[in-house]
C-alpha cells in the first residue's frame, strides 16, 4: 500500500470514529430529553458534515 493510501484509510478511520461518537453523545443527549440543547444541536451539524463526507466516499466506490 503506497503512503497515499495509508494516509486515506487513516482519514477514513477517523472520520467513521467521529461519526460513531457524534452519534452515541447524541443518543446519550435524547435520552436525557435535552433534544433541544445547543449541544446537541451543534452534534446534529456535526453528524451530518461527517455524513455527506461517508455518502461521498460510497458514490466514488471508496467505502462498502
């Protein structure tokens, strides 16, 4: 594997374990009902910067 590749698949790792923790602090969040909080709306922006980032790696056939 060229470095390049290694470089990728080390962003690709962190930006899924971004994803991951977005979502398990807001499902922490919803079930304290704080579903209206700045802090849970600001993981929502997160959570979905991070999703169009994943949908783009699976339109260009570099994610399952």
């Amino acid at each position: 594997m060229s470095d390049r590749e290694e470089r990728f698949e080390k962003m690709l790792r962190s930006i899924q374990k971004e994803y991951s923790d977005t979502v398990t602090k807001m499902e922490r969040l919803k079930a304290e009902d704080k579903t209206k909080t700045a802090s849970y709306r600001q993981l929502l922006g997160e959570k979905l910067m991070l999703q169009n980032i994943l949908s783009r790696y699976r339109i260009y056939g570099l994610l399952n």
